[in-house]
C-alpha cells in the first residue's frame, strides 16, 4: 500500500496564503504500513485547482 495524506476530522481549517481560502489543514502523512512519517500543510481548495488547471492544460 503507497504512503497517504491524511486530514483529521477534527482538523480546523485556516486561511490559506496561496489562495485565501480557510481550507488550509494539518495531515498527517502516514506509510503503507500505518507508520507516521512526519506531518505537513494542505489546502483542498488549492488541490481541486491544481486538478482543474492540469485537466485544462491537457485537452
């Protein structure tokens, strides 16, 4: 199994500086095994744009 992102439920979004949403959140970043490998910031809005401006960029 690949190493996932994963955003708590509980999380607490706050302002992103990218986009200015608040959907910034706190993920853990965990192994295939469930071992944690460390944490790091990520916006969902920022990602849904991402995949929208490659989806573009593609056709």
């Amino acid at each position: 199994m690949p190493n996932r992102v994963v955003i708590s439920r509980d999380s607490k979004p706050i302002p992103c500086e990218e986009c200015g949403l608040p959907t910034l959140h706190v993920a853990r970043l965990v192994s295939g095994d469930g071992t944690l490998l460390g944490q790091t910031m990520v916006c969902t809005a920022c990602r849904r744009h991402r995949s929208d401006v490659d989806a573009v960029a593609v056709q």
